[in-house]
C-alpha cells in the first residue's frame, strides 16, 4: 500500500525510527551457571537413580507392608461316625507267632550196620575183645581184623556217611574211643575202627 492510499493520519508510530532507538527484543545475557546446571544436574541424578535400581533389584523387590504376613491355615474337623454312647473299642493287629525253627534229628543207630575192628596197636586180642564189647551192646555185624597202615596216630571211629554218624558215636562210647571221622575211604562198608592203644587201659 502507497502512503498517498493510506487512509489514516500519520502518528507518532509511523515516524522513523532514529538511529539510537533500539529495535527489536534485548534481553540481558545469560550466566555461566544458568547454562551448565542442567548437565551437572544429569550428572549427579542419573547415578543415583541407579544405585538405588541395582539395591532394590538385590534385596528381592520392594516389601510392601503385610506383603509377607503368613496364609492362616485352616483345619477342619472330621465328625466322629460313633454313635452315642459307644464307647470306641481299640483294634490291635494280631501279630502272627514267631516261625519255630525246627533241627532236623539225627538218625538212630543202626545196629545191623557193618563193623571192622582192626587192631593197630600189636596187642594181641585186642581186636576179638573190642568186638566182644560191641556184640554184647547189640551190633549183630562186627568183625575183628589186623590193621597194617601208619595213620591215624590215635584210635580213631571212621564213618562212611552222614547218616552213620549215630552208629559211629555208639560204637566208640561203647570200647572207648573219642576221635570219630567221616571217610569213604577208610571206613569200608560202613564202620571201621582203628585201634592204636587199648581203649580199656
């Protein structure tokens, strides 16, 4: 707009400006201290907020009050199904009796059972003699002989099986002897008796 269209009187805001009139806004300048506290404020803030993170996080989380107060427990009561006036009666388990062990008994003496006499101790009628004793005891099988081998060094009752163990045991409580002895081979048939010494002297 040309100022010969401009509709209004001139005022003093339309005149121009002198060369020493200020334009425009001025503000006074800033200090140092307003520009550098928002970094020392950064500076000191942000590691302490992490501290206190990392000690939260270590002790578990934050404890809120009544946070670790125990669950009430609650028990229930069973009614008892006895009648009344049934006085409960106590069920004792039986306990079963003790297994009897049981010891097999040895066999009896058989009296019909063979029996040798040798006599190794060079008495003579040594052998007769000790048969007469086991004849008069009731064995029916006995025969007297000589004996010629070196062992055994005692009178000793030799036995074939197990099962002649009692008949052996007769025979030497009844002449004498004490040393009684399972061997096939020395016993013969059944029984055989070895005499070193005179089992009556």
């Amino acid at each position: 707009m040309s100022k010969a269209a401009y509709p209004y009187p001139i005022d003093e805001f339309d005149a121009s400006p002198g060369p020493d009139t200020p334009r425009g806004v001025h503000r006074a300048p800033r200090s140092a201290w307003s520009r550098w506290w928002p970094f020392l404020a950064v500076l000191v803030l942000v590691p302490a907020l992490a501290w206190g993170a990392v000690t939260v996080y270590a002790n578990g989380g934050l404890h809120l009050p009544g946070a670790d107060a125990p669950t009430p427990r609650t028990t229930t009561t069973t009614a008892s199904t006895t009648p009344a006036g049934v006085v409960p009666t106590e069920t004792t388990a039986e306990t079963p009796p003790a297994a009897v062990e049981t010891t097999a008994e040895a066999p009896p003496a058989d009296l019909a059972a063979p029996v040798s006499v040798l006599n190794g101790a060079g008495i003579s009628g040594l052998a007769t003699r000790t048969v007469t004793k086991l004849t008069t005891a009731g064995f029916t099988s006995v025969e007297a002989g000589n004996f010629s081998g070196k062992t055994p060094v005692a009178s000793t009752v030799f036995y074939a099986t197990e099962d002649l163990r009692s008949t052996a045991e007769l025979v030497g409580t009844t002449i004498g002897v004490t040393t009684y002895v399972m061997s096939p081979i020395d016993a013969g048939a059944a029984i055989t008796v070895v005499l070193r010494t005179d089992p009556a002297a």
